[in-house]
C-alpha cells in the first residue's frame, strides 16, 4: 500500500505547478506512515489488530492524506497572491481572443472582468511582461502625450497549442 501510494506522491511532486504546494506534498511521504502507525496503535488498542502494520490502517492513512491534500489546496489557493491570479486571468482572455495587439490597461479594466479592475489589471499587465506575454511600448498620440499599450508575444499562442 505504502509503496503504490508513495509512486503516486512523488508523481504529483514532480508536477506540481505551485512550488508551495510541492512543498506541502513532500511532507506527507513520512505524514502518511505516521498515520498509519497510528491507525495501528489505536487497533491495537482496541484488541483489533497485532504485529505490522496493517494495510487497513495504511489505506486509511492513505485516505487521510487525500483529505488534507484538498484542504492544503483550497488554502493555499486563497493565500496565492492577487497579482499571479489576475495575470492568469488576464492571460485567459488574451488566449481566448478577447483583447487585440496594442490594448491599454483601460481595454482591460472596462470589460469589469472578474479580479481586472484598475489596480489589478496593471499589477497583472506587469506579471504578463515579467512572463514574455506581453511587451509594454508607449506610444506617442498627435504629437502631445504618450500612451502606454502592450503588444501581445504570439509565440504564446504556439505554446497554448500544444
């Protein structure tokens, strides 16, 4: 049981994507046979159960991990910071086709999309910049002031295709 469960741990370590998450993962490869040790103890205590562990109590355990790996991911999720989840967000619509070459920050936050309001769509334009999505270039309007637009990279839309 220990064996199956632990190939299957260090799978989704190698792909997790949030490196806190891989983090929290790793912890679990000596979580998991603590709890099953204790599982055992407490069927030892209860006249259920001697000698090695047991794969009742190890499956248990096993099933206890998935648990607090579900719970681990929604609070992580919501500690993630806002800027990373409005550059997702905002890559989603550039990969959907809803924002054009050359858009400005106000092409963004006018549309009232969820987590791209003024602040957050320019925290987000910055990630994208930082992430070769996007590249920032002002341009100069009837000889007076500039404005900022970003250029989309397309090669991102090689990538979303495979």
């Amino acid at each position: 049981v220990f064996s199956d469960w632990l190939t299957e741990v260090e799978k989704k370590i190698r792909t997790e994507e949030q490196p806190i998450m891989a983090e929290h993962l790793a912890k679990y490869r000596s979580l998991m046979p603590a709890l099953a040790l204790i599982n055992h103890s407490i069927d030892i205590a209860g006249g259920q159960a001697e000698g090695q562990v047991s794969e009742q109590a190890a499956t248990q355990a096993a099933a206890g991990t998935e648990v607090l790996e579900s719970h681990a991911r929604r609070v992580y999720g919501q500690v993630e910071d806002i800027s990373q989840r409005a550059a997702r967000e905002l890559a989603g619509k550039i990969l959907q086709g809803r924002l054009q070459d050359s858009f400005t920050i106000y092409d963004v936050y006018k549309n009232h999309w969820h987590l791209l309001d003024k602040d957050n769509a320019k925290k987000a334009t910055e990630e994208l910049c930082e992430a070769n999505w996007l590249k920032k270039q002002n341009v100069e309007i009837l000889n007076r002031q500039t404005k900022e637009v970003f250029l989309i990279n397309p090669k991102i839309f090689c990538k979303a295709k495979m």
